[in-house]
C-alpha cells in the first residue's frame, strides 16, 4: 500500500490477484467444468499437503457407476451434502448428538424402486431423490442407507468445511446444490485414509481434478446481491448495488470502464449521498461505496477489508477488474468514532506500507 503524495489520506491499494490466488481461481475453474459434466472431482483440506480428500460428485446426476466408483475407494459411507432449507422441506432432522456445523441427518431410502437399499444402484436412486426439488417427505424411507448432511448456506467461504464446500461447487456448475461425499481411502494402507502425495496420485490415476477449501477463498467467488437496481446517469447506465461484509451492509454504484485500471478512485461516503455524487457530470471512471453509518470505525472497518486478501469487498473490486484502487476518505467535517474519539479520515491501516 503507498499513500499518494496529492492526499496523504487517500490510500492506493492493490487489489491485483498474487501467483497462488490465480493458481486456486483455475483449480476452481477446473473443478466446476469437471462438475458440469456430471463427472468427479477430489476436494482436500489443503492442496500441497493435505491430510484427507473427498470424492464429490453432483448429486441430481449421479449414477450407478459414479456410486460403485465411490464406494469402491471409500469405505462406502456415502454422505449428500444439501441446504438447511431443503432438509427441512425433507423433514431430515439432525441425529441425537449431531455436532454443530454441517449435521448428519436422519439416514434415508428412496421410498420406491429399490430393493434393499444397500446397492449402487439403489443408493444413487436415492441420492438423486435427494437433490430432486420435486422430492417431498413421503418419497424417503426412514432409517436408510444414505446420510442426508445439513449445510449453512449463509456461511462465508472461509469458514466452508467439506460439505459446504461441495454444495457450493456443484451449485456453480449449474446443478441443484446438492453433493455427493466420501472419503478417498488409502491405497498402500487401506484401514486408513488417502493424504498427501498418495491421494494426487489417486486423483491423476483417475483424471480427477484436485481443488482445496482454501482454494475457493482465492478464487474470489462473488458474493450475491440482495439489492440490483439501474439507474440513469449522466455518463450511463449503470446500477446501485449492495453487498455484505463481516455483517455490515454497504451500497456501492461503478462509474465508467475499470477493466485494466489502476488507481481507480474509490471514494467512502455515507449511504444517502451515493446516488447524489454519482449524479455529478464527473464521466472518470470511479467507485463510490455508501457506509451504513457516518462514525469514523466505518471507514476504518473498509479500509482494513480492502487489506484482507479473501475479504468481500476485494472479491468485488476484482470481479470489476480494476487492479488498485485509491481510496478516498470524506473529510467534510472530523468523525467521531464509537469509542468517542474524534479522528480526521486517519485508521490504523494508514501505518502500512
């Protein structure tokens, strides 16, 4: 971070993406084409070294195949991934005992056109039910051989475990957010779990490809919307949008082309006048974030986001392609801050270099 030398308070902040984060945006990518196909891909806790893999297929797609494949190099405990929300539409309730976090439900079978259950082909039938939106509580029977698992969808990436993880990834593939699981088992010691070197062997063996948790943080997946409206300004059309960060809401309105830019003026002021300054017959490319608030912790809150490598806010500014912004603080009059003291536009991130 630099601060130029026109306004030592305005801050130019590279936004660009680092080696290793356009290297985890193309595992993504990869995952997400292999996905689309309906095909398989290994999901780690962690790509140089990781101690475990999942074995993750889209569960609205999978088939008798896919299933015997997955229980073939596991130890056969398939797991499906789904929404809060969709279990309870399902009435699949958490077992007694179920952890906090992605909870195993009560286990399932499709109520007809299966046998027993245990086979492939009758746990992909009921895998497919599963992510089905067409499903209801009476299309299941009660206890079964699959194990519905309940997911938070709210949750950011950074705290995605498998589960939610898969659910997100098959979700942007174009599937119903439903994901099969199991867990890759070794091949030299087979009572333990595939890590390290053996499981990329494992995934290459199979032409799977690997991506880690860590890896969508990276990737920069934006963040949904919950307000997108068009507006008509004097240098275009563009649109006033919304987004959340660590649960503070903020709107924000891009003026102009920022694809390749660097320095693009992002410019903190309160929420009420974003629409007000972005009206003005200034045609430069610029950003314009509304804070929800006018104390002085807003724009210290902001500016140490802008620094935080996985944070929404960077996920935003890189989807828009600009590669650093400078920000710009209001400095119509002093801010008072939460804790009662009054600042001038200084946060502490103004120290970084």
């Amino acid at each position: 971070m630099t601060i130029t030398d026109e306004n030592p308070l305005a801050q130019s902040i590279s936004v660009a993406p680092t080696l290793a984060e356009i290297r985890a945006k193309e595992r993504v990518m990869a995952a997400i084409s292999q996905l689309s196909r309906g095909e398989a891909i290994i999901l780690t806790d962690g790509i140089d070294s990781p101690t475990s893999g999942e074995i993750v297929f889209p569960a609205v797609r999978v088939s008798t195949a896919d299933v015997a494949f997955a229980i073939r190099h596991s130890s056969g405990f398939l797991q499906v991934a789904l929404p809060s929300d969709h279990c309870d539409a399902l009435l699949l309730p958490a077992q007694q005992g179920a952890a906090p976090g992605a909870e195993q439900c009560v286990t399932v079978d499709a109520a007809t056109g299966i046998t027993t259950g245990i086979s492939a082909a009758d746990r992909a039938r009921t895998i497919r039910l599963l992510a089905s939106p067409d499903a209801s509580p009476a299309s299941f029977s009660r206890p079964g051989h699959v194990v519905p698992l309940r997911t938070d969808a709210a949750l950011p990436t950074s705290d995605f475990g498998h589960p939610e993880a898969a659910v997100h990834l098959v979700a942007a593939a174009g599937f119903p957010p439903a994901a099969v699981l199991t867990t890759v088992v070794g091949t030299t010691h087979p009572t333990d779990v595939a890590s390290g070197s053996e499981l990329h062997e494992f995934a290459r063996t199979h032409q799977l490809p690997v991506v880690g948790l860590r890896d969508l943080d990276s990737a920069g997946i934006p963040p949904q919307s919950c307000l997108h409206v068009s507006v008509d300004l004097p240098s275009g059309r563009t649109s006033l949008e919304s987004f959340t960060d660590l649960g503070h809401n903020y709107l924000y309105v891009v003026i102009g082309e920022l694809s390749g830019r660097e320095d693009v003026p992002l410019h903190l002021i309160p929420a009420d006048r974003v629409l007000i300054d972005a009206g003005s017959s200034r045609a430069e490319p610029r950003i314009l974030i509304g804070l929800p608030q006018m104390p002085g912790d807003e724009y210290c809150r902001v500016i140490d986001r802008l620094h935080q490598p996985h944070s929404v806010i960077r996920t935003i500014l890189r989807r828009l392609g600009c590669l650093s912004v400078v920000a710009h603080f209001d400095l119509d009059k002093p801010q008072i801050t939460g804790n009662g003291r009054t600042i001038h536009g200084v946060c502490s991130s103004d120290a970084r270099g």
